[in-house]
C-alpha cells in the first residue's frame, strides 16, 4: 500500500496536467457556448455545410469545426446618399431618400448575398435614379407618395430572394437649382397675382348686381330711399365737426345755404387759430 506521502507527491507531480485540463475544458466551453439575443439570429455551418439558423437563446457548438454568422432581425434604414437625376423633362435635380428593410429570412441574406447592407444600399440608388428620371418635375413635386410606394415594391421583389423585406421608402429632399426656384416663385407670384383680379372682378359684378337690386328696389318705393338718405345721415352725423344740410331744411332760401356754408367757414377758421 502506498503512504500518504507517497500519494501526496504524486497528486502534486500531477496538478501541472490536472490544471491544464481544467484550462482546456474551461476555453472549450466558452468556445463551445454561445448566445443570442431576442432580435438575432445564428446561421451556423460546419465543415462549410450550411446546418441552418438557431436562437433565440442557448444553444452549443463544435470549436473549429463550426462557424456562424450572427444576423440582426430588427427595421434598419439605409440613408440614402443624394443623388443628382435628370427628369423626364430635362431638369436636374438632386434627390436622397431613406430605405428601411429587416431580415425575415437570415439563411438566405447570409447565402444569397455576400453582404445584405451594402447590396440594399447600392441597389436603392440605382433604382432611385431610374424611377425619378421617368417623371417629370411636376410629379416628383406633387406626388412624392405615389414614387415612394413605386420604389418600395421594386425594391422590395428584387430582394424578396435574399431574404429582405423592405418596409418603408421615403424620399428625404428634391433640390432644385436656384434658376428653377426663381422662375416657381414668379409662376407662384403671377398665379396668385390672377387669383386675385378674379376675386376683385367677381366681386365687382356680384356689388353691381346687388346695387341694380337694389336701384329697383328704391325706384318702386320712394320711401326706402327717404329712409336710406336718413340713415347715411345719420352716419355723417356721428363726426363732431361737420354740419349737415338737407334740401328740406334748406328750401328754396337760398341765403340760408349761404349762411350755413359761410358759418361753417368760418367755424373751421376758428379752430385752426385756436
């Protein structure tokens, strides 16, 4: 049997190795176990056959014999640089736009495509030049929801194989060039400039029809106008300084018209001195 020391001495000749495969254990597992959010995905492939995506969650793999490629299933938006585009009607522009896609499928956006991102994103700008550059200005201006909805389904069949769907596509900006700007300003200036000599000549007409109404109105009942003579009246009456000379007051008197206008003068005389 072997004494204790003897037993001692060997456990001890035998840590160095005891150590190591606890080591070697330990880095095997944390190579061996990976995690992955909610939002991503692992395509894994061993030996360079594809095995198929895993996660949520825990899940084990075989140190370098498997490989995985994480994916990211959440909405992205692709910022689309500014492009400049010729319109149908020969007036160059520059428009950039905002591309948002997610991956429903991470096996194929891994295989279908070497990298999804940048594939989206050149494929947004080629696509953009091509629908604006068969519109005219007009309609890049005044249907702006009509292009983004076009765009979104090109998009969207050209990268259904890969996996992609793209949800959204909004055009940011349409820049004009500065003579194009100008020149709409006066188009806009001119246009509400004929607006409103419409409206005043609407109005014109309308008053003058109202005014004939009216005219034959008073013309079948002399008293209306009677009336309508002492409310004018009385509305001059409402200024202090003024003194107002109806035809029955006056008469046939000829000198009082003369008095009363010679009083006014002379009233009015008087107030600038004082």
């Amino acid at each position: 049997m072997l004494s204790y020391p003897s037993i001692y001495l060997q456990l001890i000749e035998m840590l160095p190795g005891i150590i190591f495969l606890v080591v070697l254990l330990v880095v095997f597992l944390s190579m061996s176990i990976k995690i992955v959010r909610e939002y991503e995905r692992a395509v894994i492939f061993r030996l360079g056959r594809l095995l198929g995506a895993k996660g949520p969650g825990l899940f084990f793999i075989i140190p370098f014999v498997d490989n995985l490629v994480k994916v990211d299933l959440r909405i992205t938006a692709v910022d689309v640089p500014e492009q400049q585009i010729i319109t149908k009607d020969n007036v160059t522009v520059g428009v950039d736009a905002v591309v948002y896609y997610r991956v429903f499928d991470p096996v194929l956006s891994v295989t279908k495509v070497e990298n999804y991102h940048y594939a989206v994103l050149m494929l947004a700008q080629t696509t953009l030049r091509d629908i604006v550059g068969q519109v005219e200005l007009d309609d890049l201006l005044s249907r702006r929801e009509e292009i983004n909805k076009k765009l979104q389904q090109i998009l969207d069949e050209i990268t259904d194989p890969w996996g992609i769907k793209i949800t959204a596509v909004t055009l940011k900006q349409v820049r004009l060039p500065e003579t194009m700007l100008r020149a709409m300003a006066k188009q806009a200036e001119a246009e509400r400039w004929r607006r409103s000599k419409i409206i005043e000549a609407e109005g014109e007409r309308q008053a003058a029809q109202i005014l004939g109404e009216a005219a034959k109105v008073y013309e079948n009942r002399p008293t209306a106008l009677r009336l309508r003579e002492l409310h004018t009246l009385v509305e001059i009456a409402k200024e202090k300084n003024l003194i107002v000379v109806t035809p029955s007051s006056i008469g046939t008197d000829t000198s009082l018209l003369g008095t009363l206008i010679g009083l006014t003068k002379t009233e009015s005389g008087s107030e600038k001195r004082d």
